[in-house]
C-alpha cells in the first residue's frame, strides 16, 4: 500500500477542485458580460444624448418696428395677428445684420437671406406670441436670446464639419465660420437648455426645438389614471381573494388567469383597448386616458400578485389575535393586516407604475404615436385632450429624417432612465424604511 | 374608507368621458409616413399663425389612414387621411358603407423616388433596365428566363462600378414601393424586352391571364440576399447603408435632401433628381401625394377648411414655400386644387 500524504491532493480532489474553479470563471465571465453590455449600452446613449440638454443660442437686440409688425398702428391684436411667423422672421434676420455690422463681423460670401436658415423657425413664433400677448412691446428694441438653427447647433456637438456642410444643402461652410466669428463676438454661445423638458414636439425642419414637454405631462396623466385606478382596485381584489374568498375552483381559475394575465404580450392589451374605449365606448384617440386605461389593465395583475404576497407574509398569529380579541374581519383587515402589508402592496404598486411608464406597445395602438404641439388642459378635462407619452416620442424621434433628432432621442431615453430609477428607489426606500421582519 | 369612495368616483370619470369628449377642438389627421413631415410642419404654422390649436398628426401608412378615414363620420373619427398613394375603390365602399359619402381629394404636391449610396462610395448612372436586371429575379439570356446571377453592378451594365449588388429596397407595406415597382421593374423589365418573353413563356389561361403572371415576374425581386426589403423607415435604410458602404438605398427626395452630407443620390436616364427636373417631369420615378378630406366635417371640427387652405396656400406647398424647401415637389395645378377645396368640391368616381 502506498502511502499518501494529507497534504498531497489526490487526482480526484484536484479535478473537483479545477471544476469549481471552472464554475466561479463561468459565472464571473457572465458578470463581466452583462456589465459590459451595460456600461456600452450608457456610454452609447450619454454620449449620444447629453448634448439634447445643451443648446446653440444666438442673442441680440430686436428692433420691434411699428411698420412691419402693427401695419394699422392701433396695436388691435387681431389686426396685429395678420402678420404671419414670416414677417417676423424677416424682422429677426434685418436685426441679427443690424447688430453683427455693429460688432464689426462681416457677413463675407453668407447672404442675410442665408441669415434666416441660421436661426431657428421655432424663434419668429416665439417672439410673435411675445409681441401678441404685449403689443406694448411694440416700437422698442428687446433684447432676445434664440435658438440656432440645427445644422449650426450640430456643428458646435460635432454632428456637422466643414467638409459635410459643404455637401449640405442647409448650411455652408461659410455659415460655419461666421458662426464662428459670432462665438468669438459673445453673439452666439452654448448654454444649458431647459426647454427640451418643457417645450412641446417639433416639425422635422426644426429639431433644435423639440422638447418633451407635452410627453412628460402626457405620460404623468396617464400614471395618475393607472395609480387611481389600478391601486384601489388591485388591492381590493387581493385583499377578497387573500382574505374573504373561499378556496374552491372557482377561485383557484381566477388565481390562475391572474397569473396569466400577468404574462400575456403588451400589444394585446393595446388591441383590446382600440377595440373597447375608442372603437366601442367613444373615447378620443391620442388621449392620456385611454392610454391609462389600457396601461391599468396591463399593470392590474402586476400589483394584484406582490399584494397578495404581501398580504401572505403578515403571520396568522396577527389575524387570530385581532379576531381574539373581537374584532371582525373587516376590522382585521384594515386596522391590522393592511397597514402591515402596505410596504409591499406599495413596492409592487411603484414598480408596476414604472413597468407601465415605459410601456410603448399598447399605446402604438391607441394614437398615442402622435405629432402633438399643444399642451393638454388641466386635469380631468386635460385627460381627454391629445398628449404623447414619453417612450413613444422616443419612439417618434428615431423615425425622424432630420439627424439632429438622433441626440433628442438618446436625450430622451435619459429623461426616462431617470425617471424610472427614481420610482426604483422610492420603491427601495419604502422596503427598507418599513420592512418588518418576524 | 376611501377606497370606497375611489371606485364609484372613477366610474363617474369615466362616465363624463363621453360627454366632454364630444367637443374636439383640434384636427385629428392619419395616414401615410412619407407624408407625415409635410403634415406636421403644415400643423406647426397652421397652429402658430391661426387661432385653432395645433392639428393632431399620425403616421401609420397610408392604407391604414384611409381605412381610419372610412371608419364612419362623428368626432371619433379622424378628419383627414394622408396618402402617398391614390384612395382604392375598395376605401370608397368601404366609407360608403360607413356613411362617409363626401370625400374631398386634395393633391398637393409629387415625391421623388431616389436611389442612393454611400457619400465616399462609387458614382451611379442607373436606368430601371439596370435596375431590373440587378434585383430581378429572373432576368433573360439569349431569348429565355434564366436565373438571375450577376454579382457585380458591372456584370449587369459594364459601364456601372464593378461592386458586389446590394439594394435595400422598400418593403410591401410601404407606398414607395409601389411606384419601386411600376416605375422602375416594370419599366425596366419593358426596356429588356423581357416583359414579352414572360408573356410568351407564360402558361396562363388568357392573354390577361398570361400578361398578369408577366407583370409580376417582372416585380419579383431575387431572393439570394442582392434586394434587401426594409420594412422599417428610412432612417433604416441610412443605418444599413452605414453599415454596407458598397449598398445602394431607395430613399424618398426630401430624406435625401435632408441628409446630403451622407449619401451620394444615383442619376436615373442621366438625370439628378432634384425638385426642378421632377416637377419639369425629367426625372422618372415620382409619385403624386394626396391627403383626404371628410367633407361632413367641415364646419363641425374647427379649423377644418382652414388648414386644408393653409395647406395649398403659397407659403406652404407653393413655390418656395416651406414644403418645397423640405423636398416637397411643387404641383403646377395647385391652382385649381385651390379652387376646388374653396367649392368644397368632393370627389367623382375614381376612373
């Protein structure tokens, strides 16, 4: 017999050993994976969507001239109306020349009728609606701060080089460098851009100007209408099943279709509701109720099955000891099981709330893949009004032809991750701050 | 309890909803994508220089807009179908049948059909003979049907680059390819005598029959991977390219307007396709667009004539106007386009 150390490992100890060896290799190699898709995946959509949040803006002073603007000088503002974002943008080019012969920057080969094609179209309605709401301001130069157009605003994030707007017949070189000598004027300059959160969707003609503002209001409603909905609802047929209900087939066939339902494909709930709220009862199309009625069917089984659960995981020991001490079973419910369960009726509500927030599918169905530029009313009537929803403008801008829609549409993607993340660690709060253990 | 509360609460909402429902103020507008750009730039102005809220505007295709349009007549319905291709008879039974008797058809401009490659790659002179005889799927050879085999653009046409075949082509469902087919495989299959050979070689029972079974063989595209159906949008078709320098792409005149500074656009017979030499009808591949117009509309959803005059007027699909500068192809009979839509003329039985 041969004699074998302790210390030696014998073949059969050193293969187990290799293979567990092989196991945590496997298994850290599919961590590295993931995260690396991860991380490419942000790197991808920061780079391309940081730049949405910062914008090219051109300011200078605006003559506001009676002549052109108040052609019957009784400054009636329906007369003053007839002088369409046309005119205006004219005023606004005569007075960008004016100014920039001030500052001693020669136009060079750029025409001024080139001039306009620098400047946002989004600028002569703003300044139009300005002027209408205070004729007042008519006959006096205001200082104004516009948007550049979007080959200017891309050539300042890298999107347009000398070299491709040479080929381009929306801009020039020459645009390009007397954007340049406006820059180095104080004229033109890059700063932070609050509206693409709060302006509405924009034309394929002018990019710069698209915001989100009626998607995140558009998709705010609908939340409200799920979290109204779906949370009385879903807690409320939880709270029979888990507690009143009799166990029979009956019952076991609904825990089962809950189950399902819970699984079946989002689009189908989008057909559903084409068919019901707007084909059967009436609804408009594009409204933020029907998108919500659609997304609280959807998120129903999603907040019935963490509630139940949450329900399952109060001891019997609570119920038994409010029913010993008289109280009925509605009383055992809401004064003890409820409050106890509600850390986790809540978490599951949230997280069902930010499934349905980014939800697409079902509202590609119901209009909500619209181009809608006015904001809706306040709410209950605003529910009714045309709205977009975040993850389908998304959806919208990556369909667009114009390229600068490509960082608006990464830019919104982050507004979304970030709104999602935020309902996460709310939901995460809520389970540390109250989680009870027994 | 307010849970209690909460549920009859929510039916009662639910219950008004029909009622504050019935008093749309805005336009509801569907239909095709190719025209959705001219739509919402129409919309934008429209709701910035008028009085009436901005119009709603939807894509979704244009056989999907006119169905929208034929759905029935009331404020839950849409106002206006968009359409890149001409309404079918079977959309006026079905409006018929739905009550939408008055339908006005509104013309307002063509659309370029354009072949592109990659801005560094290699210059194209196409005509839809070699159109044709790169993508079909059976072209001819000494007077039979053969399989087409041609790898390179060269082998079709000695004089086109010697560069391995790669078209991405509009899927079915597009109204692009539509005209794809008539105007350019048709045609080019015509040009190689083709078409008569299908017709001979063809086993029908007719002559309709037989010209019917050669009309689609000449619009069978060969299916080795050389025509690519893109059943997305066009921003695919430039990301493919992106990807396939050496592919060739069919894009619509204002995509490619739009994004110059990455495509080089293929001349068809010699001819640039440009806003001038399609409306002076030089360039082959175009297509009129259309939008449709409830009639029982006007005057019930504000705004409604209005938009369609805002529409026509100068400073939108005229000359120079904003649609032309996107790429819109001005129509020279916008005029009387104009004064139809002003006697709310509807329209007759399609020929």
């Amino acid at each position: 017999m041969t004699r074998v150390s302790l210390f030696a490992q014998d073949a059969r100890t050193k293969s187990r050993n290799a293979a567990e060896k092989r196991f945590r290799a496997y298994g850290l190699s599919a961590i590295v994976v993931a995260l690396l898709a991860l991380v490419w995946l942000l790197v991808s959509i920061f780079g391309n969507g940081l730049p949405a949040f910062r914008q090219t803006f051109i300011s200078f002073p605006v003559t506001l001239d009676a002549a052109v603007l108040d052609k019957a000088g009784n400054r009636n503002v329906a007369e003053m109306a007839k002088t369409t974002t046309i005119g205006y943008a004219k005023l606004l080019a005569t007075s960008l020349e004016a100014e920039l012969a001030a500052k001693g920057i020669d136009l060079g080969e750029v025409k001024s009728k080139d001039l306009t094609k620098m400047i946002s179209e989004e600028s002569p309605a703003t300044l139009r609606n300005r002027v209408l709401a205070d004729p007042s301001l008519i006959g006096q130069t205001v200082q104004v701060s516009v948007l550049a157009s979007g080959r200017i605003d891309g050539y300042y994030k890298g999107r347009v080089s000398m070299e491709s707007a040479a080929k381009d017949k929306n801009t020039s070189p020459e645009q390009l460098a007397l954007a340049d000598q406006m820059q180095s004027a104080g004229v033109l300059s890059m700063q932070l851009n609050p509206g693409f959160l709060t302006m509405p969707d924009a034309s394929d003609k002018r990019p710069e100007a698209a915001g989100l503002g009626v998607a995140i209001i558009g998709s705010l409603y609908m939340m409200v209408v799920v979290l109204v909905l779906a949370l009385p609802i879903g807690v409320a047929a939880s709270v029979y099943l888990e507690e009143f209900a009799p166990k029979n087939k009956f019952t076991d066939l609904i825990e089962v279709n809950i189950a399902n339902l819970a699984a079946v494909p989002s689009i189908v709930y989008g057909i559903l509701g084409l068919a019901i709220f707007i084909n059967f009862a009436g609804l408009p199309q594009s409204a933020p109720i029907v998108g919500g009625l659609v997304l609280t069917l959807m998120t129903l089984p999603r907040i019935i099955i963490p509630t139940r659960a949450a329900l399952k995981a109060v001891p019997p020991s609570i119920r038994d000891a409010a029913l010993g001490v008289g109280a009925s079973r509605l009383q055992t419910v809401t004064h003890h099981v409820l409050p106890l369960a509600m850390p986790g009726i809540l978490t599951g509500t949230i997280i069902g709330l930010a499934q349905a927030l980014g939800e697409t599918a079902p509202l590609l169905l119901i209009g909500m893949v619209a181009f809608v530029r006015d904001f809706p009313g306040a709410p209950p009537e605003g529910l009714f009004d045309p709205a977009a929803a975040l993850p389908v403008q998304i959806y919208n801008w990556t369909q667009r032809g114009d390229p600068g829609f490509v960082e608006r549409a990464s830019g919104a993607i982050i507004v979304l991750l970030v709104f999602l993340i935020a309902m996460n660690a709310i939901a995460i709060y809520f389970r540390r701050k109250f989680e009870r253990r027994w | 309890m307010s849970l209690i509360k909460l549920i009859p609460s929510t039916v009662a909402i639910l219950a008004a909803s029909t009622v504050i429902a019935s008093a749309r103020d805005q336009l509801q507008i569907a239909g095709s994508s190719t025209v959705l750009p001219y739509a919402t730039i129409v919309a934008e102005a429209f709701g910035e220089n008028t009085d009436f809220n901005t119009p709603v505007v939807e894509g979704g295709g244009s056989g999907a807009g006119r169905k929208k349009l034929c759905e029935g007549v009331g404020e839950a319905t849409i106002d206006i179908a968009n359409s890149s291709s001409r309404i079918k008879q079977s959309d006026i039974d079905l409006c018929n049948t739905n009550g939408v008797t008055e339908i006005m058809e509104v013309r307002f401009g063509y659309d370029g059909i354009v072949f592109a490659s990659d801005i560094n790659g290699a210059d194209f002179a196409l005509t839809p003979k070699d159109v044709w005889g790169a993508l079909a799927a059976e072209v001819v050879k000494d007077g039979a049907a053969v399989a087409n085999t041609a790898k390179t653009w060269a082998d079709v046409n000695a004089s086109l680059p010697a560069q391995a075949i790669m078209a991405f082509v509009p899927g079915t469902k597009h109204g692009t390819r539509e005209v794809f087919d008539e105007k350019v495989l048709t045609e080019g299959c015509k040009e190689a005598g083709a078409y008569d050979i299908f017709v001979a070689a063809s086993t029908g029972a007719d002559d309709d029959a037989k010209k019917k079974e050669a009309g689609a063989k000449c619009m069978a595209l060969r299916t080795d991977g050389a025509s690519i159906d893109i059943d997305g949008d066009y921003t695919e078709t430039l990301s493919r390219i992106d990807a396939n320098k050496m592919a060739v792409g069919v894009f619509g005149l204002s995509f490619y307007e739009n994004n110059t500074d990455k495509l080089k656009v293929a001349t068809i017979n010699g001819i640039v396709p440009t806003v001038e030499t399609i409306s002076a009808g030089d360039y082959p591949v175009s297509r009129p667009l259309f939008f449709y117009v409830k009639k029982a509309h006007i005057g019930v959803i504000p705004g409604l004539k209005e938009y369609v005059e805002f529409f026509l007027s100068d400073d939108m699909a005229g000359e120079g106007g904003a649609l032309a500068d996107y790429g819109l192809v001005p129509d020279p009979e916008l005029a009387a386009t104009r004064e139809a839509v002003a006697a709310e003329t509807p329209m007759g039985a399609l020929e």
